[in-house]
C-alpha cells in the first residue's frame, strides 16, 4: 500500500532536528530511499529559508535520491489561517500540523484542552469538530499554494487524551473528503503511529493517497519503518480481502 522508498517527513539541524541535510541524505541511501522530503518546522520569524533551499539543492547534485524541499507550517487560526513563513518561494512541498488548537480564548496545547475536557468547560465531541475543521480549512488554504502534505492527522487529539472511541467515523470522513478535494497527501508517521488502523482504513476508503513519514529528527531514524510497514501490510490484506 505504501512505497517504503519514500519517506515524506524529516528535520534537519536547521530547525527542530539534530543533523545536517548532507547527514541525512547519506542515510536515505544507506536506507535505499529514492525519495526524501526534507519538511523543518518554520514560521513568520523564521530567517534560515534561504540558507536551508540553497543547502538542499547543492545536496541534491551530490545525490540520486530525490529530495524535496518543504517546511512544515501549523495551523494557528480557527479559518485556517497559518503560520506561514514569509516567502514560499523555492519551497516544492508544505506540511501542515496542527500542535495547538485554535479556541475563542487563542491557542490552546493538547494539556490545555485536556483540563477543559476534565473540567467540563468543554465535549470531547466539540474538540473533535474544532480539530477537524481547522485542519480542513488550513489544508484547502495551503493548497492553494503548493502540494500539501498532513501531518501526524489526529494526533492533538491522542495528546489530548481523547480517547478514538470518541471520534466518529463522520469527522475522520470529513477530513478525507478534504483531503480529497485539496490533493493533500496523508502522512503515515513512524514517530507518532498516526493515523490509526482504524482512521488509515477511512482515509483509504476515502481514495485518498498515504506516504510513510519518519518525522525523524536524527539521521538513524530515517525510513526506520516498523508501524509504516505493519500498516501497510494491514491495508494491503485488507484490499486483497476485498
């Protein structure tokens, strides 16, 4: 089901990660990769964009494996407004994460909405709702731009302590229905097993396309599949079931 010789999601030592692009790009071919998304977590404030294109592209003619140049963008507003960096330009591919989830009151970290849920400030199923259509919107305004990628989908609401049972098929549909409608690509990641067996075989259902993502932020990480490729294998019986 998945194409284990990509792996759509990594960080380098420009942003959250430990290595450089030269290390992790010897890695993808230690690993056998043939494509590597280079996706480090930028913003408004962010001043390295130039250095780090620059850096991918000289890497790129020392290498066969295919890289692609993206920056990972959160989700701050609750119309999908995001944190872009100032100039898109050179970028080939943004993946859009949602780590904190736009409220009336601002922003709030998954132990932020988790006390609101404990407190009864607020449903499970309204986190839910705001969660799914943040992500939706933040996705159909990303597209607009460049080919984009979603990362770790759902997975505020794990950190949330909400539990899957609570999500209903409907709001995951919803989501690949978007998805559907933008292009944007699944993002199966080995760091954070998200999505679930469960939320992959929606999206699935859905037509909508999934890449495995190390998310790794040390080069020995990279294109490590363990959750990825039992994921796959699950998918891919369930297909021949079919």
């Amino acid at each position: 089901m998945f194409d284990l010789t990509v792996d759509g999601h990594v960080h380098t030592a420009f942003s959250s990660g430990r290595d450089s692009v030269l290390v992790l790009v010897r890695a993808a071919e230690e690993a056998g990769l043939r494509e590597l998304t280079l996706a480090d977590r930028a913003g408004p404030e962010t001043v390295w964009l130039p250095a780090y294109l620059a850096t991918i592209q000289r890497a790129q003619q020392r290498t066969e494996v295919v890289l692609r140049r993206g920056v990972e963008v959160e989700a701050v507003g609750s119309d999908g407004w995001l944190a872009f960096p100032g100039d898109l330009a050179g970028l080939e591919v943004v993946s859009v994460g949602v780590d904190r989830l736009p409220m009336p009151s601002g922003l709030a970290g998954p132990e932020a909405v988790r006390a609101l849920v404990a407190g009864g400030v607020i449903r499970p199923a309204d986190v839910v709702e705001m969660l799914v259509t943040v992500t939706a919107r933040a996705i159909e305004r990303v597209s607009r731009y460049a080919p984009t990628l979603l990362a770790r989908p759902l997975d505020f609401l794990t950190r949330a302590g909400i539990d899957e049972s609570l999500i209903e098929d409907s709001a995951v549909v919803a989501l690949a229905a978007a998805c559907w409608e933008s292009g944007t690509v699944i993002e199966v990641s080995e760091r954070h097993r998200a999505p679930s067996l469960r939320v992959a075989r929606l999206f699935a259902a859905a037509g909508v396309r999934m890449v495995p993502a190390s998310d790794a932020q040390q080069a020995r990480d990279v294109a490590q599949w363990r959750y990825a490729r039992q994921l796959s294998d699950k998918l891919l019986t369930d297909r021949v079931a079919g």
